[in-house]
C-alpha cells in the first residue's frame, strides 16, 4: 500500500512511499516507480522525521 505523508496537505504536491517494495513515487505521476535499496528508505525516513 502506497502512504502520503501527513505533511503533504492539499497542494497535491507530494511523494508517496510503498516499505514493501521500497520505493517512491510522485503521487501526480502514480506509474513511473523509482525503486530504491531498504536501507536508503531507512535513511530517508529517519531524515524527515528529524526535521521540523
């Protein structure tokens, strides 16, 4: 399943993250997926959580 982050309000400008198949995609362009490794999805989160 495909999660919007809550942070993302109703611009319609957001990226959407998928854990189970690590990867990420621009909620506006659903089709084109970039697949990245599980420990940069890791990394990643633990970025944005860390900010403001």
């Amino acid at each position: 399943m495909w999660r919007r982050s809550t942070r993302s309000g109703e611009t319609g400008n957001c990226v959407e993250l998928r854990g189970d198949l690590a990867a990420i995609r621009d909620s506006k362009s659903p089709q084109a997926i970039l697949p990245i490794p599980e420990v940069a999805t890791r990394k990643l989160l633990g970025f944005l959580r860390s900010r403001p």
